[in-house]
C-alpha cells in the first residue's frame, strides 16, 4: 500500500523533526536518485529558522550516522512510502497535481 504525503513548506512548523526509519530492504529515491537497497537508514525532515529570520526546509538522508544527502530547499515536496514486502521510498518537489 502507497502513502503519500505533501509537506507544504509554509505550512510546517519550525524544529519539529519528522523522522522516518527505513528498512533494511528498503530502497530509497530522492529527486531522481535511487540509492541503493540498504544504505539508507534514516530520513529525516526539518524547517530550520536560522538567526536571520530566513528559513529552509532539509531533508537528510542517513546511512547510519553518516549524512549521505541532503537536500535544502524552499519548496513543497512529496514523500510517498510503500510499505510492502520490499518498501521504498520516494522524496520528490511537489508538482501541480500533487495539490
């Protein structure tokens, strides 16, 4: 079964982690690159405010404890989780028919 869900930048509140922990069978695509099964392990997603006022949204992609990707950007994105015998996960900008 496929899970969507649109993370509408204006929308979220800052420093509050979305942490999704990804299977070891799992694999992983971000913009357009896939990761290999099994190297990723975690997800997370953030809207930072930093000091002068701007803020951003990160998603970071972990193997372990070692950042491998991270994406920061001022749009609204789609993460879409299948959960199934081999889950996947595809992180990707939102686009017209996602609203």
């Amino acid at each position: 079964m496929r899970n969507t869900r649109l993370l509408k930048y204006h929308d979220m509140e800052a420093k509050v982690l979305e942490n999704y922990n990804v299977a070891p069978v799992a694999s992983v695509t971000l913009n357009n690159v896939m990761f290999a099964d099994g190297v990723i392990s975690k997800i997370e997603i953030l809207k930072h405010i930093a000091k002068d006022g701007s803020d951003n949204l990160f998603i970071n992609l972990y193997m372990g404890n070692i950042n491998v990707a991270t994406v920061v950007t001022n749009d609204d994105y789609v993460i879409e989780v299948e959960d199934d015998k081999y889950p996947s996960y595809w992180i990707r900008k939102a686009k017209e028919y996602d609203y």
